[in-house]
C-alpha cells in the first residue's frame, strides 16, 4: 500500500488502526476504506474515506480514482441488498462551506432513502433517531460488502 501518511489527531487517519467493532469499519480497499458515518442521516449512512490525508480528488492518483468509482458501486450494491431501499444518495462534500465535517482528509458520502424520509438537506446538523442501530446496520452490511467487493466488482 502506498501513501501511508497520516496526520496527528486526524478522525479518518485515527479509524483503520482501531478496533472495527468500535470504529464501525466495514471493508479496507487498497486505497479506501468503508466505515459507518457515526452522525449518520438515515440509517446504513456509509462513508468512503481515502486511506491517505488529502483533501480533494483532484489530489488523488489515478488508481485511487478508479478504486473508488469501484468501491461506490460495491456501496451501491450492498445498500440494495441490506435495506433494499427506495433510492440513494451519494455526494461530496468539498470544504466546510459544503458541509463537510472533516473537510481535510477525504470522503464520499452513500445513505439510502426511504419515501416519506426527512429531506436530506434539512437533516444536516440534526441529531435524527435512527430504526437501524449503528451495531445492526454494520452486523448486516460486513459480510456483504466483504462478499461483494471480493467479486471484483
Ligand atoms: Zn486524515
């Protein structure tokens, strides 16, 4: 694995070197991995963050780009599979005027959507009382991804 820096006192640089189980980590990519958000919108809110600290695609290489347009198709996938939900989103946040909690180390966000679910903007910020626990949603999303992503997707 190469670009193995990290930054002191960084959330996404702290996350792969703890305990999955406590950190919700669900799949290690060679560039990325995948992690329940812990301020999730709805639940099975997934976070792709680069393994590396940086903070914009357009410091990314281009085997990172592709691993991640893979890794957001296997999110894709195991969503439908998991929850089987009525849509998704998936988005960006660049900089904190966009949003972004963690606008220094990158990532994407995927959540399914329910019809009749809060509108995704007005949830921002909000503390929402989620169906789904973060321990269900990582339990039932874990093997799946793992299978998923296996299959070369
Ligand atoms: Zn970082």
């Amino acid at each position: 694995m190469t670009g193995q820096e990290k930054t002191e006192g960084c959330v996404f640089c702290a996350i792969p070197g703890g305990d999955e189980a406590l950190t919700y980590l669900l799949h290690r990519g060679a560039h990325w991995y995948v992690v329940l958000n812990r301020y999730p919108y709805n639940g099975g809110h997934l976070l792709l963050v680069l393994n590396r600290h940086a903070a914009t695609l357009g410091e990314c290489a281009p085997q990172e780009l592709q691993e991640m347009a893979q890794l957001l198709a296997v999110m894709e996938r195991a969503l439908v599979e998991c929850f089987n939900p009525d849509g998704l989103n998936c988005g960006y946040n660049g900089g904190r005027s966009a949003g972004a909690g963690i606008p220094e180390h990158l990532h994407l966000h995927m959540l399914p959507r329910w019809a009749g679910d809060t509108n995704f903007m007005s949830t921002i910020g909000e503390t929402r009382v989620m169906p789904l626990t973060l321990d269900q949603a990582w339990v039932r999303l874990r093997p799946v991804l793992a299978r998923l992503a296996g299959a070369g997707a």
